[in-house]
C-alpha cells in the first residue's frame, strides 16, 4: 500500500512520524473519511468545507488544502484501486519537543497523512439493517468539529458490539443525538426527524444529501432532537455515513422494530439515493 505523508508517496512501511506528533501526543488534530462513487470523489467540495471548518475551529493553519484532490487521484491511481475507494485523511498540529501543550502558529509545521483502500458495500446490511445499542454520549460539546478524539466513540461503539450491535446510538441528558460514527434518523406517521445540525452532532455529508432526497420526494423532515425514551413511538429507524450510506435499524438493544424489517421511507431514501450514486 502506497500512502501520503508529509509531501511524499511512500511504502506504508517507510511512513514514519515523530513520537512527538501532536496526534499521538494529545489526539491534536482532524480527519475526513471520503469516498469515490464510479471512481469520482463524492461530494468533495462539502467533504473540503467541513474540513477546513474543523482546522479553523482549533486554530490549524494548514494552507495547501488546494492540492489535496490531486494528490487523492493520485493515490488511488498508484494503488491500482479500481472499483470504488475509501479515502482517509489527518492533519494533525505536527511535532511539539519538548511536550508542551500550548502552541505558536509560527513554529507549527503540520502534519499530513491520506490513504486510499478499496471500498465494497455491505449488501446484508443494507437489505436487511442491522441491531444498535444505546450508549451514553460522553463527548466534548464541540462534536460539529470532525476531531481525531475519537475515544468516548471508540468505548460506545465497543460497548455495542460487545451487546451484539452493530453501531452505538449515543443519548445526551436523555435526548438521541446521533450514532458513534454515523447520523441518525427515525420516522413516525411519515415525517422523519434527526437532530439539528449544532454542537451536538458531527454534520454529516450523508445526512445533508438525506435532507436534500428528502426534499425532493416532498417526505416531511423535522431537524429536532429525539427523546431516548419515546424511540418506541417511532416505526423505522436509519443510520447515514459516507461508508455506511443509508443502513436500516431493525433493532434496538432488545426491542425489535416492528416486524424487523427495513420500513417504507428507509426504501425510499435508499433508492434515491442509489439513483443518485448512479448518475453521480
Ligand atoms: C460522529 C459522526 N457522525 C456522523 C458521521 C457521518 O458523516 P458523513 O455522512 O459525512 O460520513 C460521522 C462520520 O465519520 C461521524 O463520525
């Protein structure tokens, strides 16, 4: 596997970065998850807004976002990936010696590193959905900013699966804010809320394009929050992310939705969706 590092195409193996990067020192950085559709990146310029909007929010000035696209295709050239690809990419506040956790813009040299791997759809889970688990949301009140601070994620999700899900959904003071790397939606009597877009929630480019298809099929959406204990009071559930896409919830913990089947609008989302994709 070929990977960019720092201005240059290495081996995975020849990638080396300082025990004094500010990534593994203190998780000081940000990330994208990007992927291609018919070979062509997917909503890159939304993927590039969020990005730039999370360095600006913790204050990393990294001016060559420009020549990432390039440097992507690249990449996904060089590994011979030829059905679609997933792309990762961090950029972290480079090395700080002695350790020290304030910084000065002057002496920051940041950190950059993109992979590409192939990426299949997961077509059981897409037909099917899948269980998830409430988790307690234990992040910062920054989860808008697409931090590689990923640990609270990381235990909720770890605890899903460890309860047999697939995917946390994480609730704060008793409201569902959204799932451990996906967002989330849930219908009743064809309306379909998910939480507004806010501190609370990372906004997904997924979620964005799911308002849009919404829209467009004149389905009725509420971008308002969903109380953890009125789930029941809902009759279909999904979850959105770049990797995911549009995964139906048939199951949370114990309770099973309705007759454990994908729901009507869930298809509806998925198929326009697919169109979408298709013509993309
Ligand atoms: C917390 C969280 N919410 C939502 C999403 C989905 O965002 P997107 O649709 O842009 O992939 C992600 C993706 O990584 C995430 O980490």
């Amino acid at each position: 596997m070929i990977v960019y590092l720092n201005n240059e195409f290495l081996q995975l193996e020849e990638a080396k970065i300082s025990p004094f990067d500010r990534g593994f020192l203190f998780a000081d950085g940000v990330y994208e998850s990007i992927r291609t559709y018919n070979g062509k990146l997917f909503y890159y310029k939304d993927h590039l807004k969020r990005l730039r909007k999370s360095l600006n929010e913790i204050r990393l000035l990294y001016n060559e976002t420009e020549k990432i696209e390039r440097i992507i295709y690249e990449l996904i050239n060089t590994n011979n990936i030829n059905g679609e690809a997933l792309i990762y990419l961090q950029i972290t506040r480079g090395t700080s010696v002695p350790r020290t956790h304030s910084f000065t813009q002057e002496d920051v040299n940041p950190t950059i590193f993109i992979s590409a791997a192939p990426l299949k759809r997961n077509e059981q889970e897409q037909k099917e959905g899948i269980r998830v688990s409430l988790q307690d949301d234990i992040r910062w009140l920054r989860c808008d900013i697409k931090s590689i601070s990923l640990l609270p994620v990381i235990i909720a999700n770890q605890s899903a699966v460890d309860a047999g899900g697939k995917e946390a959904i994480l609730r704060r003071n008793g409201l569902i804010t959204e799932g451990s790397h996906t967002n989330f939606f849930a219908i009743k009597d064809k309306i379909a809320l998910t939480a507004p877009a806010g501190p609370l929630i990372l906004s997904g480019i997924t979620r964005m394009i799911v308002l849009e298809l919404f829209n467009q099929l004149e389905i009725k959406v509420k971008e308002e929050f969903i109380k953890a204990d009125e789930l029941k009071m809902f009759n279909e559930f999904f979850i959105t992310s770049t990797i995911k896409e549009i995964t139906p919830v048939v199951q949370i913990d114990e309770w099973i939705v309705g007759d454990g089947k994908p729901g009507e609008l869930t298809h509806k989302a998925q198929n326009a969706f697919d169109e979408l994709v298709e013509n993309y």
